[in-house]
C-alpha cells in the first residue's frame, strides 16, 4: 500500500499502531493498548487484528485477517474471472485464463490484492508476471502466486488467530 500506510495509522477515529508478539504482527488503536498495558505480556493471547506473522525463516507472511483493511489501499491490484474465483478460494494460483484485469505498471513479483470482478477483495498475492508479460503468455500460465484467501476461515478455522 506504500505510503497509504499513513492511512491506516492515522484514522480519523483514533490512532492506530503495529505491535509484534509472539512473532506476530497486530494491528492496535492506542487506546486499546493502553488498556492492555496492565496485563502480563505473558498472558496476553492477542491484541488487536493479526496482520501478519513471521515465519521461523523471519520472513513475514501477510495473513488473510488483514485483508478489509490492505484492499482498500492497494496500489497493485488483479481481477480475477467469475469461473476463477472458486479456484483461487481453494487455494490454488491465479492462471492467465482467469485472469480478468490487472492494474497498470505492477511489476514481477509485487504484491497484490486480489479481488472479484464485481470488487469484492477475494485475498492476496505475488504477481508472477509484471503487467506487460501478462499480455503475451500463454493461457495456462501462473500470474498471480496465491498467498493468502478468504476460503482460509473455513479451511483453517482452528489455526486463525
């Protein structure tokens, strides 16, 4: 979302901020934090909306519980067909034949949001091939790597946090 991330920390009904624990990232109001300032760092399960974690590699994994408030934002964002949505929601990547739209200039391997045709954020991803590639690949190739999804609720339920 590049500089939107302004957007996010200063929100006209308070500010907000990113707090790490337990190797996860979660987004907070203040005043929430304040208040769980008194609790033992210990025995404390989850504080605001998990944004992400970082995997034991410390590379950090966007997760599918940030998705309502990155797809606003998004600079880079892909369109996927009505007969591709099923399949991106299983989990599976994004081939050219699927692929609906996608937003000017997004190069290799930038991140993604991907949404509907009818603009309902669906989840994240890579792109696999900048804008101008997508125009000249074949039909079953890769453009968007799947990352995250809103099929993971069910899934994943019991993992979620």
């Amino acid at each position: 979302i590049g500089e939107n991330i302004q957007l996010l920390v200063e929100r006209p009904d308070g500010t907000y901020c990113f707090r790490l624990h337990r190797d996860r990232v979660y987004y907070v109001s203040e005043k929430l934090l304040k208040a769980a300032a008194s609790v033992p760092r210990e025995s404390l399960v989850a504080l605001g909306t998990c944004f992400g974690k970082f995997t034991k590699t410390q590379k950090f994994r966007l997760s599918v519980t940030a998705l309502d408030f990155l797809a606003p934002y998004a600079k880079h964002k892909v369109w996927v067909k009505p007969g591709s949505e099923q399949s991106f929601l299983y989990g599976n990547h994004v081939l050219k034949s699927g692929l609906g739209r996608i937003t000017e200039n997004t190069a290799q391997y930038q991140g993604v949001v991907v949404y509907s045709m009818a603009d309902v954020p669906l989840g994240f991803g890579v792109a696999a091939k900048s804008t101008q590639d997508c125009r000249k690949v074949d039909p079953m190739a890769i453009v968007v790597f799947h990352q995250a999804d809103v099929g993971e609720y069910v899934r994943s339920e019991d993992t979620l946090t």
